[in-house]
C-alpha cells in the first residue's frame, strides 16, 4: 500500500508541474482591447494554476485505482474501504485554504481594481431591446440604432464606436425583459434590466474591429427569446482622431437621412 502512495505522489506531482507551467505559459486567449481585459485574463491564468494541481489529484486517483485495484474475478461487491480520517481532514483544511485564497485573489483585488476609478472621459448609453441594441453619445447627441439582422446581413454604420486610449463608462439598461451587455474584446459583461441603469468602465487599450477579429461585437449573454443568438452589433475601435472624425460623419448621415424623410413627407 505505501508504494501506491508513494507511485500516485510521485505521478501527482509530476503532472501538477507540467499543468501549472502549462497554464502559465499557454496564452489560450483572444485579443484583448482593454486595461481590464488583461486583468480578467491574468485572474483566469491564476485560477488555472491553482486549480491545475486538484484536477491532477483527482484524474491520478480515479485512474490509477481503476488500473491498480481493478477486481480480478466478476464480483459482485469489492472489499470494504474505511474512511482515512487524517486524510479527510487534511483535505478539507487544503481545499479550505485554497478557497480563501481565491476569495481574496483574484475575488476580492479583482473586484476592487475594477471599482477603483469610476472616472470616464466618454459616456455611452446602451438600450437593450428584443432584438438590437440602441447606442447613445450623449455628450454628441448621436443615436446608433442596429436592426436585429445577425452579422450575416450587416450594416456598416451600425456599429459601436469606441476611442482608443479612453475611459469609457457605458450606462447600460433595457426596454423589455432582461438582457446582457457583453463584448468579448474587453472582457467585461453587464446585465441590462428594465428599469434600472447599471454601469460599466473600461479603459480601452487597443485599436480593432469584427471585420479583424469576432470577439469586437456587443453580444448578448442572456437568454431573451427566440432571437437572442442574433443580437449583435460589431464594434470598432478607432484612433481619437479618427474616432472624432467617425461621429461627424454619422451626424452628417443622420442629418441627410432626416432631410430626405422630410421631403418625402412634403410629397
């Protein structure tokens, strides 16, 4: 019996090394557009780690048992196995420990680095609707309405603009049932509810768009009917010069659009 112990600590051991220097090393992650895009990656990598070890434990136990201490004849019962007391004790001392660990890092710092500026330079109002979202720069009165059409028939300049280089607060709410703000590029999600406006910073680090790379798009995260899979809308995440140059060419749209629809009433 010692010698299993000792074969199992020395597999365990020897797979918990590699896993963790695996998780530690493998960068497993899409692009990343934001300051807390990086932190949210780096609490995955150490959750990884940690939790590297417990799975080898289990995988090392479950697989050496069924090979070392398989039954030789067809019985129907295997011989009686007694619970090891300091073994159960140890175990719930460590998994405790390690649970406190996780509480406080990446739990609690994480959570506290993500409230720790409620500052912005821009602010960004999103609607939820089934099935689109409406985008608001309140501080340029422009409104960007998507139409829930799925990226297969996309338009161009229904989009989510963001300035690189920014802070950006979005105040986040919803016209029917509950939805969920998410776009994968800066790792933050955020539920929208009727009623009530919640809110959610980012400090935006990196140019890109969908036509580069998927995960920049606003994707809903909760399940809100039978068109849920399509309520997107891509975004794009423009130079400060460029981003500016951006909402006066949408103004100027906009502008024309209303002109047109005026004539025509007229006719």
């Amino acid at each position: 019996m010692r010698r299993d112990v000792v074969v199992v600590a020395v597999i365990w051991i020897v797979l918990s090394v590699l896993g963790v220097l695996f998780a530690a090393s493998w960068d497993i992650y899409p692009p990343r557009a934001g300051v807390e895009a990086e932190h949210i990656d780096e609490a995955i990598r150490i959750l990884m780690m940690l939790a590297a070890p417990v799975f080898m434990f289990v995988v090392v136990m479950m697989v050496y048992s069924i090979w070392r201490f398989r039954a030789e004849d067809e019985r129907e019962e295997g011989p009686p196995i007694y619970t090891n007391r300091p073994f159960t004790v140890s175990w719930l001392v460590l998994t405790t420990v390690l649970a406190g660990v996780l509480f406080y890092n990446p739990g609690y710092v994480g959570w506290k680095f993500l409230k720790s500026n409620p500052t912005a330079d821009l602010v960004i109002q999103v609607t939820a609707a089934q099935w689109h979202w409406h985008v608001t720069y309140p501080q340029y009165d422009l409104t960007i309405k998507s139409r829930p059409i799925g990226f297969e028939r996309m338009d161009e300049n229904q989009v989510l603009a963001l300035p690189a280089g920014r802070r950006v607060k979005f105040e986040v709410t919803s016209d029917d049932v509950i939805h969920s703000f998410w776009i994968p590029a800066l790792r933050l999600k955020v539920d929208a509810v009727p009623g009530i406006v919640t809110t959610m910073y980012t400090t935006v680090t990196e140019t890109g768009s969908y036509e580069e790379n998927s995960v920049f798009r606003v994707q809903c995260a909760e399940l809100c009917g039978t068109g849920h899979p399509r309520m997107t809308m891509p975004v794009v995440i423009l130079e400060p010069e460029e981003f500016e140059k951006w909402i006066e060419e949408q103004k100027e749209m906009q502008e024309m659009g209303g002109m047109m629809e005026e004539e025509e009433e007229g006719h």
